[in-house]
C-alpha cells in the first residue's frame, strides 16, 4: 500500500491547500506590529495589466491551460506562468530575494501555506479587500492558512488529499472486503497480506519518510487515524498521547 500527499498552495498577490497572494512592489521589509492597520485602498486592485505569476514547475500543463484561456478571454490583461525550482527551499528564496531587492517581477504567487505569516508580517504580500472572495463557502482551514493577524492575504488555491492506493488481488486474496480507513484496519490487513504465499518478501506499506514535511503529514494522518492529534485546540503538544504511540 502506498500513501501520496497532495500539497496545499494558496495564491497571493506577491503570493498552499495551495494560496495565492498578490506581491508588493517597491516594499521592504519591516514587519508588521499589532497596532498597524493592515486596510487596503480599493484603488490598489483597480489596476489593470501584465502579470506574472509565479509558481513551481507545472508538470502537469493545467495551470498553463488555464492561463491560456485566461489569455485569450482578457488580451488588456495578459499572465506569464515564471516557473520556479523544484526545490521547496530554493522557491522562498527566489520568493524572498524578489522581495527585499523591491523589484516588480513578480505580480501573483503560488505559495505554501506554511509561508502565509512569514510574507506577510515582513509585508512582501498584499492584504486583500474583505469582500475580495466568498469565504464563508470555503473550507475554514483554508482561509485560516490564508490569513495573518484575522486578515487574508491569499485565496485559497487548492487543497491537501491524502490518497492510499492498494491493491484490490491481495485484499480479496486476504479475504478483505473493503480498503482500511484507520491505521489499525490497515495494519490488520498488512497481517494478512503478508501471511498469504503471494506476500512472501513483500513490504506492506510505504509511504514519503524522508526527513521533511511529508515525514510530517503521513506521521499525522497515523495518529489522527488513531483518534489522537499532534496539538491540541490551544496550540500544546499531544505527541505523548497513547494515540499517538504507534507500535
């Protein structure tokens, strides 16, 4: 059985779920204190031009499908797809040079969620309007991912799925009628996999255990399939739960 993540972007406008988020021309950092207001002039998102969008590599084509449509719907209103490395990490430091050197290349971001906060307190993005999207049909973890201090900052781009795929011979073969939906039916029928003859020198499950944030999410969804969660609703640890302790 092997588990795929799916990453959770949002779109900002210097800008996860995905998130996008539009980008600050000729803003440096400086963060931003809690007495500051964070209110945003109508007449900054009236503009109309150019953009560039910046995202990692679109393997897939989609983004570029739609940008074309995009294109062909607004010719006053033309996107260019600026692809960025592979690498997570080489990504926000693209992202964050642009930034501090103020320059205006990049227009929408493509960002993690994990970089909503750390952009905007250092206001490399824009806050949006408050009426700029429907958030109340959005899934609330999204907008939470996308908004710094109560303010959004991106809109919601797409979100995580963790997928399990399984091979439906060997659970017949095991006499399982269904796919496991908790850990401990899928260790269960780990069990009866391997003890079948076509399980011999087999490995059951496998899943993305690098030291990174996929280490992270498949260690999560474990737990959390256990009943348990890595944090409570006030932000403490629960790692030393007994749902948490995985045999």
């Amino acid at each position: 059985m092997r588990q795929r993540r799916q990453h959770r972007h949002i779109l900002f406008g210097t800008a996860a779920f995905a998130i996008s988020a539009l980008a600050l021309s000729g803003c440096a950092g400086g963060e931003v204190s809690e007495d500051e207001g964070t209110a945003v002039s109508e007449a900054e998102f009236e503009g109309r031009g150019p953009i560039n969008y910046v995202s990692s590599r679109d393997a897939s084509g989609a983004a570029q499908d739609s940008l074309d449509k995009w294109n062909s719907e607004h010719p006053d209103e033309q996107v260019t797809l600026i692809e960025l490395p592979d690498s997570a990490d080489q990504q926000r430091q693209q992202l964050i040079q642009n930034a501090q050197i103020e320059s205006d290349t990049f227009s929408v971001l493509n960002l993690d969620v994990v970089w909503t906060s750390e952009f905007a307190a250092n206001r490399w993005i824009e806050p949006l309007p408050e009426d700029a999207l429907p958030t109340d049909s959005m899934i609330p973890a999204t907008v939470d991912a996308a908004s710094y201090r109560d303010t959004l900052y991106g809109a919601p781009y797409y979100t995580d799925g963790a997928l399990l795929y399984y091979r439906t011979d060997l659970l017949e073969a095991a006499g399982i009628d269904s796919p496991p939906a908790t850990w401990d039916e899928m260790e269960a029928a780990c069990d009866a996999i391997l003890a079948l003859p076509e399980g011999q020198d087999m490995s059951c499950y496998a899943g993305q255990f690098d030291k990174n944030e996929a280490l992270t999410v498949n260690f999560t969804e474990a737990v959390a399939s256990a009943g348990g969660a890595v944090f409570d609703e006030e932000g403490n640890p629960t790692v030393d739960s007994p749902e948490a302790w995985l045999d």
